[in-house]
C-alpha cells in the first residue's frame, strides 16, 4: 500500500487478496486507530504475485527491510548488544566485535549483554588460537613484517607467511567449535593430540596444548549446561502488554547456553500471539542468522508449516519448529519465559522513565516559548568545516522527542568560499525551506517543523530569522549555546535566555539534540574531507581512470615518479598506450 508521495507504508501477504484487501476498507469506523490511519493515506495498492506461500513470506520480509514501512510491526533488535564476527568468507578470517548482522558470508555469535564480556571473550580465545584481528588483505604473496601481536603470541602472523592457509583455517575452525559451544569435542581433539605428541617425545608442543586444555576448562566451567544430549536449539520467549511485545530468545549450543538476544516489536495490541511469533519469527531468522536444528517456542505460531518450509530453505537442512507442553524442553521455555518477563520490566521501567523526561522536556519548552501546542517536529541545524575548507551543514530531525533518523539530511556548502557560519547556516536553511512547498520533493522536507534549533548563539539565532523572514514563514527559533567548557548551557533568542543548568531534564534533551546534529555534521565532513586528500592531479586527466590510477602509483609509488617517467616507462603499465602517455606527461608537466 502506498501513499500520495507513492513512499510504501504498508506490506502484507494472503492467499486470498481480495478478501485480505477488503477488510481494511469495510466498516472503518469500528476498526482501531492504527488500521484507520493507514486507510486514510492509503493511494494506490501495488500487488505482486508468487508461486507458493513461502515465497510470499519471504518476499514480505524482503520488502519490509527494504522499506521498513510505517504501519508494519518492524521487530527492534538488539542492535545494542554485540556478537563475534568471523568474516568466513575471506581467505585468512579474521575476528572482531560487531552491533550488525548481514549475510555476507560471516559467522556471527552472540548476543553478549556486556561489551566488557565480549572482549574478554576474544582476549582468551586468542591466547588459545592466535586468530588476527587486523583487517590486512592478505593474498598469500608479498609477506609484511609481523606486526607486535605476532611477537606477543595473540596471533599467527598469515600476513607474514608464518602459517600456511591449511593450518589458519584449522585455528579458525577451532575458535568456530568453541564459540558454538563444542567445547567437549575440542578437549577430545586436544587430549588426543596431547598424548600423541608425549608419545613422540615432542614435550614442548605437549605442554603448549596442555595449557590450552587448562584455559579452556576454566572458561567452560562456568557455563550452563541445560542438556546433556549436546543439542542445538534456540528458545524463543513472547511476554507482551496491551501495546507492545518482546520475544527474548536464548541460544543453547552443544547443550550449553551460549547467548540472548532480545527483541522489541511494537504496537501489536490488534495481532494475537500467533501472529506476534510469526512476525517475530519470519523477521529475526530472516536476517542471516545461524538458524539450530531446533527452535522452541513458548506460543503457538501462525502458518507453522510455512515457515518451517522456509527456514528449512535458509538452512539448508531440516528445521523443527514447535511448542513443547511437558518435559525437558518445556522447563526450558519456561527459562526463557522468565529470562523475558525480566527484560520486558527493564525495558518497560526504562523507557516510561525516559518517556516522561521526554514529555517533561517539550511541555517546558512549550511553556517558555507560549506556543499553543507542543512541538511535535523538531529540527535542529549544526555546521562542520576545517579552516574553512570541506564545509558542510547537517540537519536532524526528532518526532515527538525521539530522533527520526530517516528524515536527517546532509547539505554541502556551495555559495560560501570563506569560513562564515552565518551564511553557511543561512544557506542550508534557504535550501531547506525553499522545497518546504515543493510537491515533488522528499518527505523530509515537506514537512513544516515547529521548532527550529540552531547549533550556536544569538548571532545564529539572527542569520536564521533572516531567512524565515525572506520566506514568510512564522517558525520559532533558538540557539543551542555553549559554555567556556563547551558544553550546552543555554536556549536563547529575542524573547528568551533559558539557563539550562536549573532545568536538569531539558538540559539532557537538548544537549541529546546537540550532540546528535553535530555527530551528524562532522561525520559528513570527514567523509568530504576524506574524499578530497584521495584526490590527486591524475583524476584530472582524460583516459585515467580509478583502476589505471591506481596501476600507476603501484609502479612508480608517486606523483612526483611519474611526472619524472619517460614515455617509454610509463607505457610499460598495463593499459597505458603511447597516445595516453603522451597525455600524462603533457598534463603533468
């Protein structure tokens, strides 16, 4: 379903549309207030066709992570938890902490409710396997000089030729089986090769995998073992309120608990549980997630077979997907169970309390600015530059107090030559506001703000008014200024000075606002400035392109090589004729 803007806003799937389609549109009146919104900006339906139900399935999550549209329950992982990444698919893998997943050919562990258990995590294991962290291309030709983990043993060197591709990859298999919790399947491995070792007199290589044995035990020691049939299986537990839901999921490998993810799905008031699990389960795995040989469930899932028939697909092997009533695995769930009621209260006591800052926030700036209603779009200005050069501006939006960040928007400078804030924020603005009546421009910018914060003082306050004076347009302005210490301090303009040290909530909402749009600011600064120390006299040059760029620098290690290179030389590199040569030495001299 699509809006006038033609943006998507909702995706479903049926068997049978018409039916599907038709409720939606029948007695609106009675349905809740999600549904009736969506009816109200609905324009146009787009249908595709599929073979089979799964398809369908995947199609839709395919399309809801492609859009993410406004009135589909989108599931909000835990992206604030970190996982193990082994980058699988590169020839010596290397190991790192990461927040995302995607398929890529990784292997991902975790989640880890700790950054600190994370890396400690991997600080053991690289005692034990010397897997690298660095993020070196390695090809096998061209060995570099070791680097100071090799010498401090945390790391086999490949980049250097100490190791073969075989014996790396078998550290990297290693470190896999001890992170999907195979832990009695490695001592089993290493007691063998231990004793074989011994037996052959080769005494040091023994003692070095007795010590390995020693440190893995000690970190095994401490894990739970739920089952002593060293299965693999995920726990998936549903608690939910009137208004949203949480599906917290255990990971349990070997028979050991190894990790939890918790995810958040909100305004599910009109699904039931059954289509909360679907949701959650279609979302989750379809995310290039390790999917076990079983995932248990605490509620009956919508279209069990559909999706057993997909994941099945994903992983390549069979799936059970199921709900255990008695036993073993139904005091499992029941763990899983508890593990969610207690990350549902957490979350439910931190985010009414953030929630009522919030509220405590806008309702007082709305009291010191008189405004009729509170301002429900805010958006706030900030300008990066270096002496002058890489200028750019960089806008944020927050909706209802929380930041929006598909409505952020990036501006390069184009008028300004010299470091002048005002007329660069005077610039953005203009941009801004001149697309704010403009039909065919993005959404951003269609819509009005009811407050405008600029990143400065009185002075920047003043420049943005000019701007809004130019358009007609009557929207409230402040500045976010700063102390000696630069920190924010104060709201200001015309009308009010707003001390922000007495107003403790407001002080942490703006300066959220504050160091939000500067954040975005800088970091598009840096991608500019960046962009331009790449740069060089060779992209000027008709015929060079990236990859001959790159050919040339790779033979003669500079520009200034090059520009002392005679035709006949720099013919020599692949794709440089005699008539490009020419070109170059004409150019460069």
């Amino acid at each position: 379903m699509k809006d006038k803007s033609g943006k998507i806003i909702y995706v479903g799937k049926a068997k049978v549309l018409k039916n599907r389609v038709r409720q939606y549109f029948q007695n609106t009146d009675q349905k809740d207030p999600k549904t009736r919104a969506l009816v109200s900006r609905v324009n146009n339906i787009e249908t595709i066709t599929t073979k089979t139900e799964a398809e369908a399935l995947i199609l839709e999550n395919t399309l809801i992570k492609m859009h993410r549209p406004r009135y589909n329950i989108l599931l909000k992982d835990d992206k604030t938890y970190p996982y193990i990444r082994i980058t699988a698919q590169d020839e010596f893998p290397r190991i790192e902490i990461t927040r995302n997943i995607c398929k890529d050919g990784s292997k991902y562990f975790g989640s880890y409710t700790k950054p600190s258990d994370i890396r400690k995590s991997i600080e053991l294991l690289r005692k034990i396997y010397p897997i690298r962290t660095c993020k070196k291309k390695i090809t096998g030709k061209n060995p570099q000089r070791p680097c100071l983990y090799y010498h401090i043993r945390l790391c086999s060197a490949p980049c250097a030729g100490k190791i073969d591709k075989e014996s790396y990859n078998e550290i990297v298999k290693e470190v896999c089986r001890f992170l999907e919790g195979r832990h009695d399947e490695i001592i089993d491995r290493l007691e063998e090769k231990m004793k074989e070792y011994a037996d052959g007199m080769e005494y040091e290589k023994a003692a070095a995998i007795r010590d390995k044995l020693v440190s893995i035990r000690n970190i095994t020691a401490k894990q739970l073992v739920l089952s002593t049939k060293m299965e693999d299986r995920d726990l998936c537990a549903l608690v939910r309120d009137k208004i949203n839901s949480m599906v917290v999921v255990l990971f349990v490998r070997a028979g050991k608990l190894v990790g939890k993810n918790a995810g958040l799905l909100e305004n599910t008031y009109d699904m039931s549980d059954a289509e909360v699990m679907e949701t959650f389960v279609s979302q989750f795995y379809g995310n290039g997630r390790e999917i076990p040989h079983e995932i248990l469930v605490s509620h009956t899932v919508s279209n069990i077979e559909i999706l057993q028939t997909w994941l099945r697909g994903l992983r390549g092997k069979s799936v059970k997907l199921m709900r255990p009533v008695r036993g073993e695995k139904k005091s499992q769930i029941n763990m899983a169970l508890k593990n969610a009621q207690e990350e549902f209260e957490r979350y439910i006591k931190v985010s009414y309390a953030a929630s009522k800052n919030r509220e405590k926030s806008l309702a007082k700036l709305t009291e010191y600015l008189g405004l009729e209603e509170i301002p429900e779009r805010i958006e706030a200005y900030d300008i990066s530059n270096t002496g002058g050069q890489g200028m750019v501006g960089g806008m944020v939006v927050f909706r209802d107090g929380l930041p929006a960040s598909d409505s952020y928007r990036k501006f390069a400078i184009k008028s300004v030559d010299s470091q002048n804030d005002y007329a660069c924020m005077q610039e953005v603005l203009f941009r801004r506001l001149k697309r704010l009546h403009d039909s065919s421009a993005d959404k951003s910018f269609i819509e009005k703000p009811d407050l405008i914060l600029v990143d400065g003082g009185i002075g920047h306050v003043h420049a943005a008014k000019e701007i809004l004076d130019e358009f007609g347009i009557d929207i409230p302005v402040l500045g976010m200024a700063k102390d000696n210490r630069h920190q924010t301090s104060m709201l200001v303009n015309d009308s009010v000075n707003i001390v922000l040290d007495s107003e403790p909530d407001l002080f942490n909402f703006i300066s959220k606002i504050q160091h939000e749009v500067h954040r975005f600011a800088i970091k598009y600064h840096r991608q500019i400035r960046q962009k331009n120390q790449k740069k060089s006299q060779l992209d000027e040059i008709p015929g060079i392109g990236p990859a001959k760029k790159k050919l040339l620098l790779k033979e003669f290690g500079s520009l200034k090589r090059i520009r002392a290179a005679t035709v006949e030389q720099l013919c020599q590199v692949k794709g440089i004729n005699r008539k490009l040569a020419d070109e170059i030495k004409r150019f460069l001299n």
